[in-house]
C-alpha cells in the first residue's frame, strides 16, 4: 500500500492510494470486515491529472492539487475529479494498515 500527501480542505493530510484500472487513485474511506479477514474501499478518488509527484519519506506521492473536503468526505462532485464509489476490490484485513 502507497501513501499519497494531499490538501484537503484546510489540512495535509497522508492517504492510502492504490492502483486501479491502470492508475493511482486515493482511498477516501475504507470497510473492514474483521471477521472475514478483509478490507473494501467504500470511495476512491482518481489521481490522473490532479498533479501528482513522485516523494521519498513519508509519502510515495504528492498532490499538487487540494480536494476539496466535501469531496473527499463524499458529500459533493466536482467537475474533473472522478470518484468511485464501493469498487470491486478486496484486500486482505491487516491491522493498522489503514
């Protein structure tokens, strides 16, 4: 799992970022089933031209661009960011990972 530093709102926030049909997108908010071992992306926002950059450190990446909080939080759209929401991927549940 990538780590993303991305403005949001009023804060800098390090967000788990995976790849996605080809590309890098950020995970807004997670689901884990504990029980059944796993973890779900409830929404994912795609990071394909909103100036991401490679980092070292903390961060794998930096974007340029800030999202929004209502956004993020999935309370709004805004033109020219893609959201999705409940993809079909699944991850292994791992503790502390996210």
């Amino acid at each position: 799992m990538k780590k993303t530093m991305v403005i949001i709102g009023a804060d800098i926030l390090l967000v788990d970022t995976i790849e996605y049909k080809g590309g890098l997108w950020l995970v807004a908010e997670w689901r884990d089933n504990k029980a059944e071992g796993w973890s779900k992306p409830a929404r994912i926002i795609a990071m394909a031209g909103l100036g991401q950059q490679p980092m070292t450190g903390a961060a794998d990446y930096l974007l340029s661009e800030p999202i929004p909080k209502a956004v993020f939080e999935g309370r709004e759209k805004q033109r020219g960011i893609a959201v999705e929401v409940n993809p079909d991927i699944t991850f292994p549940y791992l503790p502390g990972l996210h």
